[in-house]
C-alpha cells in the first residue's frame, strides 16, 4: 500500500508530448498472455461498459458487476446535453489546446495539467468511435455533425444526440460490452453490488459482492479491480443523480486503503426544476443546452408576485447577462448556481417558495421559430410540462440549482490506479480531471477517455510486471472482508426499530446542503461535523429494513449504501473545511472577493487534497499532492 | 431447403407463412366472389359456369391444393396462437384499451368458426349432405342446376343467416388480416400508412358485399323470384 | 388525494402472489406515482411490515428501470410517458388503482412488482450493436449522414429498453424492442456490414428467450414510453425476411443460443 506523499506518477516531456510519450514506454502484455489475466469492473455507465468492453477486445478475461438488472441503466444514461471534443469541425477557433484550456479554467486551477491535457487530446477519439458505433448524433442538412455551445466555452464544441446524448451513449458502450458477454469475454453479473474489496499483501485481489435478488455474499478474485461506481451527489437526498447512485464501493475502497481526493468538491447544477413537494423524491435536471436559447432572469424587485407575462422586459433582471456579459447566460455552472443563489436570497426568487428563477424562450422562439426550438430542445419542454404541470411555451420555465455531480472521488495517479495498487477509478468514481468545477458535456467525455482509451493502455502496464491469478479467493483476506461485509449485514438486520431509511437519508441530505451544499463556511462546517454521529447514532438504533438478508430486500438495499454515506459525509465536511478558500464549486463565504466572486489562495491551496482512513476509529489523515502549473499561469477566473 | 426450414422456424417465418397462405386464400376468395356473383346474370350463366369447372381437368389439383392451403394457414396459425397463449402464463387482472383491438384479438376465434363454417359449406353445396332437396336436380341443359339450388337454400331464412353471419365473421378476420399482411411483409412506410390503413376495409367491404349480396338479394325476392 | 390502491404482492420468485389493497390518503397531486408509492412503503415499513419493492432508478423517465402495469395500462394512462413521470395529478380523487407486474413467461416475476429483464439483454447481446473494435473508428467525417436517417435512427434509438411493449403485447412479443434496435442500425451506414447478421441473431435470441409472437395489434406502440412507432416492426419484418430468403449468414450462422438457458 502507498502513503502520502502520493506521486501522480505524470510522464516527463512537454506537456504535449507526455502521453503519446507515456503509450510508447508503458510495459505491455501480449496478446497471448493477456487472457490469462482476469480484471474486475464494478460499474457499467459509460466507463464502466467501455472499459469492461475494451479490456475484453484486447483479450483480458472480464467480470462485471452491476446493482442494476441491466447494464444499460447506469445514470450515465440520464445526462442529456452532449459531449465535448475538440475538433474544430465549426471552424470557430477551438483546439486541443482551447478545449484543456477551458477545462483547467473551468475547474478553478484545480486539476492536473497533464491529465486534462490528455483529456482533450483523447476527446476527438471519442467522436469518431461513437460514431463508427453508430450512436445517431444530430446532423445537418449535408450530413455532417453538428454542435451547440456548453457553459464555460466560447466555441460550439458539443455533440450531442437532442437531448438525450448519454443515453445513445451508453448504449453504445453497452453494445459493445454486450457484444463482449456474447462471445464470452466478459462475464455479467447484473443486480449484484459490490460490498467490500479485498486488499491482500497491499494489492487489490478482488472484491466481495452480494447478490440483490437472493442475498447471495460471492467472493471474486482477480489481477486488478477497477472501480467505475459513479458519484456520491445523491448525499444531499435531493439531487438530479438517480436514487440508486451511492459513494458505496469508494467508500469501502477507502476503508480498505485507497485515499479519497478532494470530498468536498460536488458541483450544484444551475438548471433543474425545482423542489415543489416535500415527498418529492429527486430534482430533475433541465439540460444546460437550454441556456444556448433561454435566457434568465428574475423580477428587479423583490417579492414582485406578478405573472411572468405581465412583468415588462424593462422591469426584469437579465442578471447572467447583466454581471458576466462575456458569457451571459452560459456562464459556467458554479457561477449561474451562486448567482441564481444570491437573488433568490435578495427575495426576488420566483414559483412556490421563492426558490427558482425564470428560464424563457419567448425571445428565441421569435427569432427561430417553434419548429427550429422543438428539434433542438423537445423532448425537454415536454418532460418539464410532465413534472410541473405547466407548458413553456406558454409561460417561462422555472428552475433552480440542484446537486448534480462529484469531482471529488478516489484519488488516482496519471495511470487511473488509486493508492492501493491493482485498484483502477474511473469516470465520476475518481477525481482526476475536472477541478473544483466540472464544464457541461465533460463529464460524458471524461468517463469515455477512461474507459475506452486510458485505462486499457495503463492496466496492461500494471498486469505486466505480475504474474496472472496471482489471486485466490479462498485466502484468509477473502475470508476476513467476507465476515466482515456479514456481520455488518447482520447489524442492519438486526436493528429493528421502526424508522424508514429514508428518513435518516432526508435528514442527512438537509443537513448536507444546509452546511455542505452551495456555499459553505466555519461554523456550518463545524455544526454538521458535531451533528452527524448523532444522526449516525439514531440511525443505527431506528431504522427497519423489514425483513431477512438472505433475500430480495430492496430497504437493506439502502440501508447499507444510506449507511455509509452518514460515514462518508465526514469526510466531505472535514475536506470543506479544511480548504479555506472558494474556488470553483466550493465556495466558502468567508473567502470571497469584494463583489462576491470566489477568492482562491493559490499560496496555500493550489493542490489536491486527498483523505486517508484510519481504522482506529480517529479522525481521516489528510494529504496533498501539490498542483504545479508549468503550462497555464495561475490567473484569476474571469467571465465577465 | 435448409433455408427455409431455418426460417419457419423463426417467429417471422412462421407468420409468413400464415399471411402468404392467407394471401392466396383472399386471392381464391375473390375468384370464388366473382363466380358466384355469374348469379346476377341468370340461371344459364351460372351454371354453365359451374358445369365448365366441375369438367376441368385441374379440378382435383385445384381442390388439393387449396386443402393444403387452408390447412398450412390454420394448422401454423394455431401453432403461434399456442405459442403467444404460452408467452403469457399469468394474464392481468386489468386490461385496458381492450375493444380497440378486438378484431385483432379474435382472430383465432373468428378462424375456427369460419373453419366450422367452411365445413357446413362443404357440405351443403359440395357434397350436398345437409340443406334442402333440389329438385329437380339438372337444369334444361342437362347441367347441375346450381342456380336453383341457391335460390332454394337461400330461401330458407336459417340458411341464409348461417351464411350471412359467416360472412360478418369473414370481415372481422379479413380486416384485421390484410392491414397485418402489409406489416407481416414489411411494407409500412410513414408515407403510405394511411392508403393501408384505408385499404383493409376497402378490400373487406368488397368481399363481403359480394358473397353476401347473394342472400340478400334471394331472401328479398330480387333473384329467383320468377 | 385519496387512493385505494390494488397491488400484487409476491415474495419470491417460487411463491405465490396475490393482490393486495391499501388506502393511501392525503397524497399530493404534484407526487409522481412512484413518490405516491414511496409515502405508502413508509407507512408500511412504520408497521413493520415489508415495502413494495419496485424497480426505479433515474425517475426522470430515461433508465428504464420503472416498469408496472397501472389499471390495465403499462406505465399508466398517460401516452408517451415511464410510471416515474406520471403525476397523481391525472387520477381522479378516490380512485380505485390496481398496480401489477409486467406479465411475460420471458419476464419471471422476482418479487412484488419486480420482474427479471435479462431476457431483453440476450437480445441486443445477439447483434444489437456495430462490432467496432476501441481504436478502430476512422474519423466521425469520413462517412456522412443525411439528416433524414440520422433521425430515423435516432427515433429508434430512442427505446429505454424497459419492457412495456412486451408488457402491453397480448402475446408477450418483443418485437417492437428488437425492431427499435435493428431499425436504428439499419438506417446508419455504420450498421450496414452486419445488418444480416444482426437481424438474423437478434430474431432468433428473441424466438429463443420465450416471448410471443407479433400478430399486428401494435398495443405495444401504444404502451411505448419513448413513443417508438410500430412501422419499426414492418421494417424489422422485412430486413429479417430479406436476410433469411437471400443471406449467406443465415445457411452458415450457427444458432449459439438455441438451448441456452
């Protein structure tokens, strides 16, 4: 097992040069041998699937997991703006170059240039073989891809499928995976959740599972396991991420040794519909393409009750456009999220509670049409009028922030491999690519460039260097995890009070967003590190998961991932404040600028901050990796 | 022939089967319509017509061949009927929507009971086994008076119900048959989904009217009456 | 609102099942269904007794996990919508509700309203994809797509693989999921190479997996969340038909999953 100080292992070279550099050195494994190695994929979302198919091209015997009844699933499905790369096919100035700009930008100088470098470079890659997939991305006239404009750029670099790109996307990659199950590469295992890995003489070994459907524990050795499990957003019980998404697998990687960087880094989503019913159960994201069209506003002054439609243009506030007239209304998401923040709190919020902020496309609809704003946003119109009831065609749509993705996650080295060597994060599960704040349609680029064009290059220089089926699951480390993952099931069983899980989920989510949500600061900090053992504690003495272990119970389901997200919500906090500076999506109010922009402190914090478990019940041991920028200059993030 | 086994084996082939069986079976019916309808041009020209068939060579082969065809139709379409009753062991407690699918949903009923028909009509006006006696049994020409029988079967009001109501029965099987037959076949097309939509009935409503005028127009004292 | 709900409550896989009512009362017309079920499970679960275990994930109408017939109607009354995006805004107050599984023989019930979907799974694991090895793609320009059959494709490519049309068949078919996936790859020029291939594995993992046959009554249209029109299966008709009646594959192919279980 590694200890801090961790080395992110980034290759020598220009920067433009290191990963060509790096794909030319690494240790291979070859064709023969390679089916003699079996690798782990827990996840089947865009990198999960990708990885698990690609891994199975190359010859790697594959297994992989999914608490789903179907790979195709995953919440990778539900992102529907688009994907970024950089291919310049407008013409409009973008390159490589101006798409890892961006994204350094974007993310608050908070992320590591060689690994974005590397992203963008990989991006145009990803175009081409999801075409090649045959994934309908919209075309023009002609036949050529088209692009539409994210937040945080000033080039139309997104491809996108109307507004349902992950979807087509994961279905492409699921295909392919799928492609892999039927010539037998790659062995499924669906409605089975990983519960603990196995860490033997300090290297990953496999991972320990229960199937969903009967309770069954299963023990799985292999070479390498690779961890593709998502984001942890769903901490704040209210999110757009799917109900089923948990910090689960992470978690207990972290347990088990592997760092987590930079918990505290989770990006509130400008453009969602907004909370109306306390049993509402998740906020559904708008995608941010709505802001290519609509424009945002509230009313000048506050508690204006009037109808949108009889509130005059003069009288409204344009305020995107008004404070970042560079970027208007496609600001990056930090800044519309805090934005939109600041006027509702100014009393000029509108809809039920005075939370949420217009979004109108009255004015694109006069200058498109309705046929040319149907094709491009439709099927959106036509879900907000299903959720709300109302029709934005007629009245503008309200929307409001909502958590939406983590950048934080498993720390990883240039290679995707975390602290506890043989364990590979990919996708949202890792931290590496997107800062303090992630741009729009790069989190579908993100997952892809792991899985199908970094990860199958960097595991063979892993496995190369150790003999196959080194693991067994019949060692006395397969057998500790398994008891342990037991008698922990044992324990939610056993609790039998009378409380839903969801309700210790409601509370902590509140709590989270009260104190860890869109701006944070000391003393909130403080009082939710001293409030959640105790939410822990009742926790642990009121919940019912209302029936046995050893079969299909979807409540222990939950309780064990609500469990240890009351663990894992420590963590988040410590991060938060341990951080004294805003930068990107965490933004501490004692930290800012005269006119209320985030105020880095490069001296201190330009680095990465990765959280160590130790198991002697004391707190997390913090660590950073520092962060050097040799291309870019630390500058101010301006978007005016 | 590998090919072929392969295929009626599929789900597709097997319902290809049924619709290009089904398809030369409208063609028949519609010959068989036209022959009958010789009726509207009197005595002489039915049975002349009759007479012309019963001493064509073919005669028999025609017979077997359409025997076969029947048989392939409602021996596969039994098969598939078993094998969809199979694919829902359990049914539901609720179904909606119900009456807008019916003609769909009574194929296999409809077809049986044209099969049983199809049996009495054999029987009646081949074999000449059930119905009333005829006579006399040849017309002036020395021919079978097919004419005369019609009209004295028709005449009798169960007979002609029987046959009116098989008819009704017909129309409901061939409505929902021919608008499946151009999706079973694969042409439907956004563009021409109307004209098939339009077609079924049109091609059912002819049909029917042609066989069913015939008693109509007997029990009303327009044929025969003289 | 108020509602008396029926529901199909069933243990396990090997149990019998049953229905089952409860009233649910003072439910708010802007709770979708499955929020509507959520308040009920936790008054359930405050008796100690066992919750209704449904499939749900996204609840924004894309995953495709949610699956339940509603009155008679997969997914609900509503067209073109998934069981998380209906609203109890559309029932009327004091409505009598009865809730089922998908019933299918491909669809064994696992417990109360979840049901077992693999069989779907082993239908696009038969050729429901572009066999494009990671590396391999030339540049996304290299080949163009007219607009018309990129939307095409995208119409098909809209399934969310949730089962409703083979819910909705009277005979169990999965004709329209299989045609949505043979359709979208039919209609690109990526999709050409193996478009016998892929029909002729697709149709025959489907025969294989125990659904029903298609006879015309496009119910499953109807049922389609995504709205996916039942032309598609037209056209899946005749792309298996041209494979079988003019392809090599189809004389050389082996059948793989013929006795799979």
């Amino acid at each position: 097992m590694r200890t801090p100080p961790f080395d992110p292992h980034t290759p020598e070279g220009p920067l433009a040069e290191k990963w060509q550099r790096h794909r030319a050195e690494v240790r291979l494994v070859s064709p023969t041998n390679r089916r003699r190695y079996r690798v782990i994929v827990v996840g089947s979302g865009l990198a999960g699937a990708s990885a698990a198919a690609s891994l199975a091209e190359l010859g790697y015997q594959v297994d992989c997991f999914t608490f789903h009844d179907s790979p195709r699933r995953a919440h990778s499905v539900a992102a529907q703006g688009g994907i970024n790369a950089a291919k310049n096919y407008r013409n409009d100035g973008d390159s490589v170059e101006r798409l890892f700009r961006d994204t350094i930008k974007g993310g608050d100088y908070r992320s590591r240039e060689a690994n974005v470098y590397r992203l963008a470079e990989i991006s145009n890659q990803i175009i081409d073989h999801c075409v090649a997939q045959g994934i309908p991305f919209a075309r023009d006239y002609a036949g050529y891809l088209d692009n539409r404009s994210f937040g945080g750029a000033q080039v139309a670099r997104t491809f996108y499928a109307r507004g349902q790109t992950g979807q087509q996307l994961l279905l492409g990659a699921y295909g392919a995976l799928s492609r892999q199950v039927h010539s037998g590469q790659v062995r499924l295992h669906t409605r089975t959740e990983m519960l603990d890995l196995v860490v033997e003489d300090g290297r990953a070994a496999g991972i320990i599972s229960r199937r969903l459907t009967d309770g069954r524990i299963g023990r799985h050795a292999a070479d390498a396991v690779v961890l593709a499990t998502g984001g942890y957003s769903n901490i704040y019980y209210l999110s757009t991420n799917a109900l089923a998404s948990n910090v689960t697998a992470g978690y207990r990687a972290y347990r088990r040794g592997a760092w987590f960087a930079n918990p505290s880094f989770t990006q509130i989503h400008p453009t969602c519909i907004p909370a109306v019913e306390d049993r509402q159960s998740k906020l559904t994201l708008m995608s941010e393409s709505l802001r290519n069209d609509g424009r945002i506003w509230v009313p000048q002054s506050a508690h204006d009750e009037r109808s949108p439609a009889d509130i005059p243009d003069t009288e409204r506030d344009y305020y995107l456009e008004r404070m970042y007239p560079a970027y208007g209304n496609l600001s990056p998401r930090d800044i519309s999220s805090r934005a939109a923040k600041a006027v509702c709190d100014e009393a000029r919020g509108v809809g039920p509670g005075g939370r949420g902020v217009y979004l109108d496309f009255a004015e694109a609809i006069g200058r498109l049409g309705r046929r040319v704003i149907s094709d491009r946003y439709g099927n959106l119109f036509q879900m907000y009028q299903r959720i709300t009831g109302e029709d934005p065609w007629q009245t503008p749509m309200r929307i409001y922030p909502a958590a939406h993705y983590s950048m934080g996650g498993l720390w990883v080295d240039y290679d995707l491999m975390t602290t506890v060597p043989g364990l590979f994060a990919i996708g949202e599960a890792n931290f590496s690519d997107h800062g303090a704040n992630r741009l729009g349609a790069s989190a579908l680029m993100q997952g892809l460039a792991d899985g199908y064009f970094i990860l199958p290059q960097t595991l063979g220089h892993y496995l190369a260097g150790r003999p196959p089926l080194a693991a067994q699951n019949g060692t006395a480390a397969f057998e500790e995890a398994q008891a342990a993952v037991e008698a922990r099931l044992k324990r939610l069983v056993a609790v039998g009070g009378r409380t839903p899980v969801d309700v210790f989920h409601r509370r902590l989510g509140e709590l989270m967003w009260e104190y860890c949500g869109m701006s944070r600061d000391r003393a909130g900090l403080e009082q939710a590190l001293a409030e959640i053992p105790t939410l822990r504690e009742e926790f642990w003495s009121g919940i019912c998961v209302c029936g046995g272990s050893e079969e299909f119970n979807v409540v222990l389901e939950k309780a064990g991932r609500v469990a240890d997200y009351l663990e894992f919500a420590e963590v988040m906090v410590r991060d938060a404040l341990a951080r004294e500076e805003s930068c990107g999506a965490h933004f501490r109010t004692e930290y800012q600028t005269a006119d209320g922009e985030a105020q880095r402190n490069d001296a201190a914090f330009a680095h990465v901050a990765a959280w160590g478990f130790r198991d002697d019940g004391s707190a997390p041991q913090r660590a950073i990796e520092p962060l050097s920028f040799e291309h870019l200059h630390l500058a101010e993030r301006n978007y005016r | 022939m590998n090919r072929l086994v392969r295929l009626f084996r599929t789900s597709i082939g097997s319902k290809l089967v049924v619709a290009a069986s089904g398809t030369l079976l409208l063609g028949f019916l519609f010959v068989h319509a036209g022959g009958n309808l010789l009726i509207l041009k009197g005595p002489d020209a039915l049975n002349g017509y009759a007479d012309w068939m019963q001493g064509h060579p073919l005669l028999w082969g025609f017979r077997l061949g359409l025997l076969a065809l029947f048989a392939v139709h409602v021996l596969t379409a039994i098969r598939l009927a078993r094998a969809n009753r199979a694919a829902r062991p359990t049914p539901y407690r609720r179904i909606a929507r119900l009456g807008a699918r019916l003609p769909g949903r009574l194929m296999v009923f409809s077809g049986l009971l044209l099969l049983a028909f199809l049996i009495f009509h054999l029987l009646h006006l081949t074999v000449r086994a059930v119905g009333p006696e005829v006579q006399p049994l040849l017309d002036g020409a020395g021919r079978v008076d097919v004419y005369g029988m019609i009209v004295a079967s028709f005449s009798e009001p169960l007979t002609a119900a029987v046959y009116l109501l098989a008819m009704g029965l017909l129309g409901l099987h061939l409505v929902h048959a021919i608008e499946g037959l151009f999706q079973t076949l694969g042409f439907n097309h956004e563009s021409y989904q109307g004209l098939i939509r339009l077609l079924a009935p049109a091609l059912t409503l002819l049909l029917v009217s042609g066989f069913a005028a015939i008693p109509l127009l007997v029990i009303s004292g327009a044929l025969g009456g003289g | 609102m108020d509602f008396t709900l029926h529901i199909w409550r069933q243990h396990g896989a090997a149990e019998a099942g049953r229905f089952v009512t409860y009233p649910v009362r003072g439910i708010s017309p802007d709770l979708s269904f499955l929020e509507m079920l959520d308040v009920l499970n936790e008054e359930l679960v405050g008796r100690g007794e066992a919750p209704i275990a449904f499939d749900h994930d996204c609840r924004e109408g894309i995953c495709g996990s949610c699956a339940m017939v509603i009155n008679g109607d997969p997914h609900g009354p509503l067209p073109g919508t998934t069981t998380c995006q209906l609203y109890m805004r559309h029932f009327a107050n004091g409505a009598e509700i009865t809730v089922e599984p998908w019933r299918a023989r491909a669809f064994p019930v696992l417990r109360d309203l979840i049901v077992d979907r693999a069989a779907l799974d082993r239908v696009i694991q038969a050729g429901g994809y572009v066999s494009v090895n990671t590396g391999a793609a030339p540049d996304a320009h290299a080949l163009t797509v007219s607009k018309q059959a990129a939307d095409a494709a995208f119409e098909a490519a809209a399934c969310i693989g949730c089962g409703a049309c083979v819910a909705a068949c009277p005979n169990g078919s999965a004709m329209l999921f299989t045609a949505a996936k043979v359709v979208q790859l039919a209609m690109l020029p990526q999709g050409r190479p193996e478009r016998a291939r892929r029909v002729i594995g697709m149709v025959e993992a489907m025969d294989d997996a125990g659904f029903g046959n298609c006879t015309n009554h496009y119910a499953c249209a109807e049922a389609c969340p995504k709205q996916i029109p039942a032309r598609f299966i037209a056209r899946l008709n005749r792309e298996f038909l041209n494979a079988a009646l003019t392809s090599r594959e189809f004389v050389e192919l082996a059948r793989p999953h013929e006795h799979e279980e």
